[in-house]
C-alpha cells in the first residue's frame, strides 16, 4: 500500500498556475443524472479562462478557440470548483491559456480532485469587435 497522498482521486491543487475563480454547482445546473452539465462546467472554465487573457490585453478579450477540453471526473451539486489558470502564449492579438479545475467534494473537503482541464484562445478586440494588437512584455 503507498503512503503517497497522490491518487487520480486525490490530487495537489497546482502552485505554478493562479486561482482565478470558485464556484458551487446548484441543482439547476444538472442532468437527470444528477450531474452538473458539461456545458455548465464549460462556461464556468470560459469565464476562469478569461482572466488572464484580459491582464495582458489590458481591456476586452472574446474566445475565439477551444483547443482542447478534457472531462476527467463528474462533477456534482455541492462540489467546490476551484479554477486555475496559466498563460501558455501572447501572441499578437490573442492569448492562449490553460485552465484546470479541481473538485472539493462537500463530504471530503479538504481532498481535491482534477476534475476538468482545457486549453482557449482568446483574442483582443476593440470597440467594435475588431481584433487589436497586445503590447508584447518588454525582456
């Protein structure tokens, strides 16, 4: 038997990504199954996804891809959805995050699982929707 604390049910919350959003799933937001929606927990991953996109930005950013979205575990009503958030490239008008989301169980708080992770484009644009170039970070 392992003594580690790591298990695919049990996971590490990341330190090299930010907490940009928590969130609690009600009973509106699920199937007759009883869990919560994919496309609820796509929204909720949209707006974590934004955060970081808008900084660099410095103003109004839109999706404009979905590269890759992962459902690893069910999320259900009560679970407290922590999502974090990294940059993974600044482009010239867009930016490119990766967000992971992990499940405090209401019976098992303090544990955490990975429950969803994705990888969006955002793209900066102006008053009137246009694309808009992001001042590059100076080196």
């Amino acid at each position: 038997m392992s003594t580690s604390t790591e298990s695919p049910l049990h996971t590490p919350l990341p330190t090299d990504k930010e907490l940009v959003l928590k969130v609690i799933p009600m009973p509106k937001d699920c199937n007759g199954s009883g869990d919560v929606f994919g496309g609820w927990v796509m929204a909720q991953v949209d707006l974590a996804g934004a955060v970081l996109p808008a900084r660099y930005a410095k103003g109004r950013c839109a999706t404009v891809a979905v590269n890759e979205f992962v459902f690893k575990q069910p999320v259900r009503v009560g679970d407290i959805l922590s999502l974090f958030a990294s940059v993974v490239r600044v482009g010239n008008t867009s930016v490119t995050v990766q967000v992971e989301v992990f499940a405090e169980r209401f019976l098992d708080q303090g544990r955490y699982v990975k429950v969803t992770e994705a990888r969006l484009t955002y793209v900066a644009i102006d008053a009137q929707g246009k694309p808009r170039p992001i001042e590059q970070p100076k080196a």
